[in-house]
C-alpha cells in the first residue's frame, strides 16, 4: 500500500513498485484499522510528508519514501533502487 497526501509523489512511487512486479493499491490518506483489515497490504510506503502521529497505529512494516534528507527511525528510500532494496528485506 503506498500512502501520501501528494499525488505526484504516490503514482511515481507507485510506478516504482509496479516495475519491480509488486501488487500496488495507492492511498491518498491514512487508512483506519478497518481499511487496514480489508486491504491487509504487506508493506506499507509512506510518502514524506505523512502525519507522524498516524504511524504508530499503522502497525505494519513500513518504509519512508523521501526524495529529501529526513532524519527518521524508519527505513528510508530515494531512489527507486533503495526501494527496491527496502522491499526485499521486508518480504
């Protein structure tokens, strides 16, 4: 599931994901817990900014997408060839 506000941001991230053959379902907000139990994605990206105090309900592994310098405790990609690195260590 790849989460963001900016739309730009989530369709390339997105595009990303889809290049490496991964299922992709973009969301333009934070789910709740019962969009979560629908959806149950495996991995969730987030696209910065997101709202901080969204992530620990969240409950899934995640990874920050930031095309700029973050200080974060999250994993964290640029570039779709951290993505993909991120990917693999989740799956």
């Amino acid at each position: 599931m790849i989460i963001g506000n900016n739309v730009n941001a989530v369709q390339r991230v997105s595009h990303y994901c889809l290049k490496q053959g991964s299922e992709v379902f973009p969301y333009y907000e934070i789910p709740n817990a019962e969009e979560m139990k629908l959806f149950a994605p495996e991995v969730l990206v987030l696209c910065y900014p997101v709202t901080e105090s969204a992530l620990p309900q969240l409950g899934h592994p995640c990874i920050l997408w930031s095309e700029h310098p973050i200080s974060t405790n999250l994993p964290l990609a640029s570039n779709a060839s951290q993505l993909e690195a991120q990917l693999q260590a989740v799956r």
